[in-house]
C-alpha cells in the first residue's frame, strides 16, 4: 500500500505539525511526517525530547481510524508502536531493543527511543477519533556540542546506519501491526523484549509508593505488577526499575 510522507529539514515538533494537518481534507490514514532535526521536540510529561540535525529519525504517523474507538485502541496503539520499532530496528541494524513499559525502548541499559501517542478523542464516550503517533529514535551520537549534556543519559544505536533503513523498516512494520497482525502475537513479542517483566519496580499510584515485581502483560498493553499481597494492573504511568 502507498503512504504519503512528509520531509522537512527542520520543524518545531513532528507531533505539533501532525496536529496542525489531522483534519485538513488531504490527510490520509498512516500519514507520515518526518523531520531531519526538531526546534521543539515534546516528550511525554511536558519534557522535552532533544532532537539534533542528522542524529535520529524523529517522525510522527496520523492514524484515522475508520470506526470510533474505544480508548484501549489507543493503549494497543502505543504497544504496536513499541513493538515495530524494535523489528525495525532490528532488521535494519540487527540491535534488539528492549521495551520498558509502557514505550520507552533501551539498548545496554541507555535509551534509544521514546514514543508520545497523543490523541483527539471524546472523553466522555471514551471513543478515539485520531492518534499521532511520534517516534524519536536516537541513532548517532550528536557531533554539536551544544548536546554534550546528553551524554551520559542518552543512548545512540551506533554511527554506520543508515536511518532512512531504520525508518522504512518501522513503518513497514507498524502498518503491520496495524493492519495485518493478530494484536496476542503482538502482545506475545512485546513481553519477550520487556525490560520490566521479572523485575523489581518502583512506582506511585495515587500518591502512594509502591515496590512490586512486574509479572506480565495483558491483552490491553497494561502491566501488572505483584507487590506480594496484591496484584496490581497499570494501565498508564511511570515505572522504575529497582536498583537503576
Ligand atoms: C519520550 O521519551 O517521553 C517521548 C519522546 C517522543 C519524541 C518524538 S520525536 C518525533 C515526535 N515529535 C515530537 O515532538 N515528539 C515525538
């Protein structure tokens, strides 16, 4: 199938621009907007998400269900995004990635990859209208020295890959996941390249703090976690690895 992507050389935020296209006429399902650097790069709460030219592959898909959905679409969203960018990644460069829930991706314990899904729903029928999907995936090692703050925090995937490869390889893969893949044999991958299964974890869920261990992953994408008295199903938040 033919998919139209959008090339910029420098943009404020993929996601923002996605934004700003969703309704107008021409915007079809599984538009892609890619950018060679981002001003803005937004991150998931309110952080920002460092994006230096010619350094990742920073890029956003507008998806346009046919139907209204209920919000766990969008959780399997995230989940499908997850999980093409470790088989794209993968293919192209033959790294595995693992996935620390919900969707941040690591290589040698430094993170590589970070995923905001934003949607425009309504919340009081909890129905999906449109979700972007923004993918920032960190692929060499910035040269500017303006990032050299990043260094010790940020993981690059190595210095000769070519990140157009990267990002044929994920689309080919999230238009699967989407479109073609039965979403167990999705979960079932997820959870083989999870960081958080088996762990001890640490998290706050209603302003309480928690220690638990992570036990598996359900068929909406959320982790569920035995503090040892109880189990626990997380459908959204942060989780930390114990000891990291
Ligand atoms: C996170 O790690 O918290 C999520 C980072 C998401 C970054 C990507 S880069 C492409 C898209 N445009 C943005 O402004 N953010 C996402």
């Amino acid at each position: 199938k033919d998919i139209d992507i959008i090339v910029y050389d420098e943009i404020d935020s993929t996601n923002t621009e996605a934004k700003r296209r969703l309704y107008s006429s021409d915007v079809k399902d599984f538009t892609v907007i890619v950018s060679d650097m981002q001003k803005g790069g937004r991150g998931r709460t309110g952080k920002s998400f460092a994006s230096p030219k010619g350094s990742g592959v920073y890029f956003s898909i507008i998806l346009h269900p046919k139907d209204f959905y209920d919000f766990s679409y969008f959780d399997l969203t995230t989940v499908k995004a997850a999980v093409a960018v470790v088989e794209g990644i993968k293919e192209a460069t033959g790294k595995v990635a693992q996935i620390k829930w919900v969707n941040d991706l690591f290589i040698n314990g430094r993170k590589i990859c970070g995923i905001l899904s934003e949607l425009d729903a309504d919340f009081e029928s909890r129905s999906v209208k449109s979700v972007i999907v923004g993918i920032g995936i960190n692929v060499n090692e910035p040269k500017d020295d303006s990032f050299k703050d990043l260094k010790d925090i940020a993981g690059y995937i190595g210095t000769d890959v070519i990140r157009n490869e990267i990002l044929s390889s994920i689309l080919n893969a999230f238009y699967e996941n989407n479109y073609e893949k039965k979403d167990k044999e999705i979960i079932e991958y997820y959870k083989t390249h999870s960081l958080v299964i088996g762990k001890d974890l640490t998290f706050e869920l209603n302003g309480k703090k928690y220690t638990a261990k992570g036990v598996d992953i359900n068929d909406k994408g959320n982790l569920i976690v035995d503090t040892g008295e109880k189990r626990i199903t997380l459908s959204s938040g942060e989780v930390s690895i114990k000891g990291d």
